[in-house]
C-alpha cells in the first residue's frame, strides 16, 4: 500500500468519506486520491514522494503558481501581528478598494469566507431587495452547497449523482427554479410564468462545473435584457472566472454588467475567502447599512486579507499574466486538438483562456444534457493514465482545468504527450 492508500484507509474511518470535499475521493475516477504534502509553482508534490505537473491549482486560487513568493511574504508579515482580531482592519479597506477597482460592476463589496457563502448571501439581499422568492439558476451550473442551489446542481453533486441533495426541503426547492443553460427562450416562459415572483436570476457566465461550457453569442446579453424587463436581480457568479478570464472577470470579458457579482477561489491567494458586491443600492440593503442580515465573525481575516491583497495587487498590476495565461489555453487547445485528429477521435474540447475541458463525447457541449453524454468510464481510465504519467488532472469529466502561469512550454508540451499516450492506454484497455 501506498502512504496515500494507507491515509486514506484511516480516513474513511474518521471523515466521511475520507474527505472534507466529495469530489477529492476520487470517486468518479475509481482508485484511491492522493494526499499531498506540498507543492512549488507548478508541481505538486503526494505523500510518496512522487511529483505531478499541476492542472488543478486548487481548482483555481493557484493561478500564479504553488507559493508564490509575493503571496507568501505577504502572509509572514501579517502573522507577526495576530492572527485575528473580529474588528475592522486597513487591509479590509485596501482589499475593497481594489476589488471595486478590477470588477467593473461592483460599487460596494462585502467580504466573507468561502464562495458558498458568497452566493447565499447574494441571494438573501437580492430577496431582501425585490421583496421576492423565487431564484432561477442553470442546470449545471454550480454555486456552492447552499441550499436553495442544490437543484439540477453541478460540480461535486453531479460527480456524486445527487444534482438535487435529500436534507433541502421542499419549499426551498420549488423556490428554485432551473432552465437549460444557452436557453433563453426557456428563461422567458419561467419568467412570464412567475410574474413578479423572481427575486434573481444566477448564472456562471462561463461555466466551469459542468465541465467548460461557453455562453452561446447573444446569451449573455438576452439574459442582461430580460433581467431588465423583468425587474430581477442578475447575479454573475464568478468565483470561478473572476480574476481568471480577465482582470475584471468574464463581466469584463463579455462587457455585461451584473447587478452582483460573487467571488471567490484566486481572491484569497489560497486562503478562505469569498467576496460579494455590486450595486450600491442593492448592496446598501446589507446589515448594518440596511436590514438584510449577513455576518461573519472571522470575515475579512487579516492574514487571509493579505494574501488575497498580494495576489489581486500582482494580477492587477501585470497584464502579462493575462496574455500568458491565453497562450497556454491555445496552446494546449491546439495540441490536444491536433492529438485528437491524429487518433481519429471526435471529441469535443472547449476552452477559454485558461478554462479547459476535454468533453469525451461526440456532441458540441453548451448544456447540461450535452455535458452527460460523456463516456465517463473511459474518462476514468484516461485520468488514471495521465496520473500515471505526471499529470494531476481534476477527477473528474465535469469539472474544468486550471492552468497557472507556472507552466513553462516545455511543461505544456509533455502534458499533450501525457495526453495523447493517455487517451491511446485508455482506448486500448476498454
Ligand atoms: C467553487 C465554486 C463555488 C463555491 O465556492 P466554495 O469556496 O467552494 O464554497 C461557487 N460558485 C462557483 C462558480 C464555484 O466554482
């Protein structure tokens, strides 16, 4: 047995599962998950001694690489002065000015400690704002573990089987309301027949948990318009894309402007934290400036907040990081592509930047529906090829890669070997 396997055994008796999050039991994928003892730029680093070229990054906060240096001065400075202390600090303030300065539609911004909470808060002001209760979100799309959004959800509950958790009551549920992702025409009957009722409407404006799924031209955009008429709140969830596809996020990207945005994932550099902002009248309704009630009593923890801040500042202030970030996206979408034609194989690749999904399946992927026609067996076995070969890929089909800036193009160029040998291991052991 391996140290992992061995970690593992122990703590499946201790943890349920043996994991803090589902999808890291490697569940999808078979096998047993590795457990890591550290990491360094782009290389990750198991209990055995052994090193895989990283694609995960944390599922994303580590787009600049593993400990980058900035990041972690950052964090020794601030450990010198507690560790936390439940009031407001300078760093708070720096942290909000220059998110409001990078994500173009937020006017106010309110910290918190994970995405989850992000979302659910968001949620509560946008109810809170409309003095509505319904919400419509997109099959597929995930948006933390919060009750009103474990329907038709993605990511881990996908991966799990459980889109729609037992333990969410029935009345959350028939408050959420879900359309296929792409699908305007199916936004426009929910919302004519809910008239008056929608309190928000949220979307991943790139998906990431469904895999990498792309707004159709004009998506965006006819959402924007029927949030307009409508009078719902649109929250862009992006504490996947934000930071990633632009400075400013896919709002930038896409030039459409939410109403409230979340956050989170690269905006603690590693450390839990999440974030949500957006228009001042809207955000104006958050205790104690109004009557919507969200707390935290570790929100906007210095050291977290320091990290964060040294991560944001050098995104911010290197738009190289950005234009580097696309040609690694390209070249990997060229060099997997060209892997494909050469092993005749019809699949599917979707990228954006640095968002990346190879969709084992012969269908263009732009839903959910699309997104299950995978062939998931022969993901497992191509998974564990490419693990075996150094490559440390998300376990699992419906989840995106992350690339950070860490990858040199040598690097790129033994993860489209890895890839290609993989996908020829995985055909053949069928
Ligand atoms: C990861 C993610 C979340 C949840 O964030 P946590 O920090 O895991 O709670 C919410 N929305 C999207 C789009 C995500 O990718």
């Amino acid at each position: 047995m391996t140290t992992s396997q061995q970690l593992f055994e122990k703590a499946k008796e201790l943890i349920p599962g043996g994991v803090n999050s589902p999808v890291r039991a490697f569940r999808a994928v078979g096998g047993s998950p590795l457990f890591i003892k550290s990491a360094k730029g782009p290389y990750i680093y198991d209990e055995d001694g052994r090193s895989y070229i990283e694609l995960i990054n944390s599922w994303g906060p580590m787009i600049l690489g593993h400990a980058f240096e900035p990041v972690e001065q950052a964090v020794r400075d601030a450990i010198q002065h507690s560790f936390s202390f439940g009031a407001p600090t300078r760093k708070e303030v720096e942290m909000a000015e220059l998110i409001i300065s990078m994500v173009p539609s937020v006017e106010k911004v309110r910290m918190v400690n994970s995405g989850t909470e992000a979302t659910m808060a968001a949620i509560r002001v946008a109810r809170g704002f409309t003095g509505r209760d319904k919400i419509i979100k997109f099959e597929g799309c995930y948006h933390g573990h919060g009750d009103s959004f474990l329907i038709a959800a993605g990511s881990g509950a996908m991966t799990m089987g459980v889109p729609d958790s037992p333990g969410v009551t029935k009345a959350t549920a028939a408050d959420t309301l879900t359309a296929p992702y792409n699908d305007l025409a199916a936004v426009e009957v929910l919302l004519e027949n809910n008239h008056n009722q929608v309190a928000a409407l949220i979307l991943e404006p790139v998906v990431g948990n469904m895999g990498c799924v792309l707004p159709e031209p004009g998506f965006l955009e006819g959402i924007r318009s029927l949030c307009d008429k409508h009078g719902v709140v649109l929250i862009f969830d992006e504490v996947m894309t934000g930071f990633r596809l632009a400075r400013g996020g896919a709002q930038e990207r896409f030039g459409i402007t939410p109403d409230l945005t979340t956050m989170g994932k690269i905006i603690g550099g590693g450390m839990p934290v999440g974030a949500y902002g957006g228009r001042r009248d809207i955000m104006d309704m958050v205790s104690p400036a109004g009557p919507v009630y969200q707390a935290g009593t570790l929100s906007g923890n210095p050291i977290a907040m320091s990290a964060g801040l040294a991560m944001l500042r050098h995104l911010n202030d290197n738009p190289g990081v950005y234009s580097r970030l696309e040609e690694i996206g390209t070249k990997l979408h060229t060099g997997f592509s060209n892997s494909l034609a050469k092993l005749g194989l019809p699949f599917t690749i979707n990228q954006i930047g640095s968002m990346f999904t190879l969709f084992m399946t012969e269908r263009s992927v732009s839903n959910f529906a699309d997104a299950k026609t995978c062939d998931l067996p022969l993901f497992g076995r191509y998974f564990h090829a490419m693990l075996e070969r150094g490559v440390y890929l998300a376990p699992s089909q419906f989840e995106s890669l992350f690339v950070s800036v860490a990858l040199t193009d040598e690097l790129i160029d033994q993860v489209i070997q890895a890839n290609e040998e993989s996908l020829t291991v995985a055909l053949t052991n069928a």
